[in-house]
C-alpha cells in the first residue's frame, strides 16, 4: 500500500464512513434540523453523546437558547432528506415544512424526533465548548427512541432489516452488507 505523506489536510474525509445523523431542536415556537456526521458517545454513566457543529450555524443558537436537542439516527433510505437538511439553512426557511419531516412526541424534551428515525436520543446540553472552528456541545441523553423491530437481542442494529445511512464525506452515501460484518471475541484477540 502506498501511503502519501502530506501537510495539506485537504478534503478531511480521511475518518469517515460515519453514521450521519439529523440534530432536532425546537426553541421559542419555531423547529429546526441540521444533518451531522461528527458525533460520538462520550460517557456510558452518565450516558453523554456530542455532536458538533459550527457556532455560525442557525440550530448553533437555536440549541444554546433551547438547551437541549435530539440526535436522530437515519437509515440510508432517507440519505435523500439528510441532504436536503443539510443543504439549506434553517433560518431562512422551515425544514419541516419544506421537507415534509414528520415527528412524534418527545417525551422528556422539546426537541422533535423524527418518524423516519430508527433511533433518537433526547439530550439536555451538559456543556459546550468551541474547538476551532465548530463548537462540541455535549447532551445529556434523558431519552432512548429506537425501532425495537431492526435490533437485535444484543442491542446492535440487524443490517438485514435496516442500513443506516452512512456518510463518506462529499455528499456520498453508503451501506454496509450483513455478509461482511465480523463479530470478534475480545477476550481471544486482546490477549486475556
């Protein structure tokens, strides 16, 4: 394998595939949505998740003033309405309307979570801070939605019910296939 040694980051698409996902909020009677590919779980106890986004974003003020927001988990069949979310700014129009994004109830929150979602995660913001030039802000999850039909037993999703959405960076998308998924035995492999 030929490796290129460079100083020049350029397109930063080194890290993906990652899930890509569609951040909700709701913050004085008005909703919104932004598609995220930079997320991450921080913490099992207490259970955090962050996601970043850049403060000049419009859902950047919308989830400081709300304090809280949904992370929604998307299957490859809405890569279309990610890319939809993510290419139009919220403070020029309404996402939900504009895009016909149906929600169901929150249940701790007031951040919509979405129908097409195959799980959700509500968070209250447990702490913020700006890293260059995005901002990490951390949730607090005080709700799980999830599909129980598309998981399995152990909790991990069945790629023979569902593909999640993954992003690749320049508005490309891609699924995984159950045949090429290895399920490793941690103890065998880390040595005891």
């Amino acid at each position: 394998m030929l490796k290129v040694v460079a100083e020049d980051i350029g397109a930063f698409y080194h890290h993906y595939p990652r899930t890509a996902a569609i951040v909700t909020v709701s913050y004085e009677g008005r909703r919104n949505a932004m598609a995220v590919a930079w997320h991450c779980p921080i913490s099992f106890n207490p259970p955090l998740y962050g996601i970043a986004i850049a403060p000049k974003r419009f859902s950047y003020n919308m989830i400081c003033g709300a304090g809280q927001f949904a992370v929604n988990f998307m299957p490859l069949d809405s890569a279309e309405t990610i890319a939809a979310v993510g290419g139009s700014s919220g403070g020029l129009s309404d996402k939900f309307s504009l895009f016909n994004l149906q929600d169901a109830p929150a249940i701790k929150t007031e951040a919509p979570i979405l129908k097409e979602s195959y799980a959700a995660y509500e968070c209250m913001v447990f702490d913020k801070r700006i890293y260059g030039d995005h901002a990490w802000i951390i949730g607090s999850i005080v709700a799980v939605h999830t599909d129980g039909e598309v998981f399995s037993a152990d909790g991990t999703l069945d790629l023979n019910l569902l593909q999640p959405a993954l992003y690749l960076g320049a508005e490309t998308y891609c699924a995984v296939d159950q045949s090429t998924t290895r399920v490793l035995d941690r103890q065998k492999y880390g040595g005891g």
